[in-house]
C-alpha cells in the first residue's frame, strides 16, 4: 500500500487464448478481507515476441495501453494510462508468478502466485 503496509489478497486469474494464439485475453480479479479489491482486464496481441494491447481497472474505472515482449517462460509488459507501472509475468509448470508495480492510487504493487487448478 501506499503507506507501506501489505496486505494478503486472494485472486483468480483467467486466460483466453485467440486468433490462433497470437491474441490473449485476460482478466485477474483480486479482494482483501478489508474489501479492497482490483478487477483489471487485458486485451493483448503479440507479433512475434513483440506484445500490444490495452487494459481496464473496473474497481477505478481506468484504462490505458499495455506493450512489452514475450520471454520463454512469460512476458513483461509496460502500462500507461491514468495509471502506469509494469507487469512481470513468470510460467513455470502449472504455476504463474505475476508481479505488478505502480504509482497507486492507494496501492504500489501487488505480488501474485497461481496454480491452476481443475
């Protein structure tokens, strides 16, 4: 948080891929015991490791513009909008790692770990 408290979060992360694989839906969905939550959206192309797209925060009602590149084992991305910061994302086995770092409001960054489950 911005006052340099942490919080647990407990979130669901979804993934729709499309156009054959070169186009990624995704939505993470995360709330705290205290009733904060964070609904963001992305929608994301990729031309080879090169990845574009843009994204919605419901809970603020902000959008903005993604880009960044695709790794082996994941992606980082740059967003810009009403609010900026960026986004790593690490794959390994069924687990994901996503680490996001922004100015706010209210928060600095959120550190997310999914399995995948069913």
């Amino acid at each position: 948080m911005e006052n340099g408290s942490t919080q647990r979060i407990r979130c669901r992360g979804y993934y729709t891929a499309r156009s054959g694989g070169s186009a990624l839906g995704m939505a993470i969905n995360c709330s705290n015991a205290s009733n904060f939550k964070i609904h963001m959206r992305a929608n994301l192309t990729s031309s080879g490791n090169q990845i574009s797209g843009s994204w919605e925060e419901r809970e603020f009602n902000q959008t903005g513009s993604v880009n960044g590149r695709a790794s082996g084992n994941g992606f980082n991305l740059s967003f810009s909008g009403a609010i900026s910061g960026s986004m790593a994302v690490t794959l390994s086995g069924s687990r994901q790692t996503v680490n996001i770092s922004t100015g706010g409001p209210g928060f600095t960054g959120v550190n997310m770990q999914f399995a995948k489950s069913g």
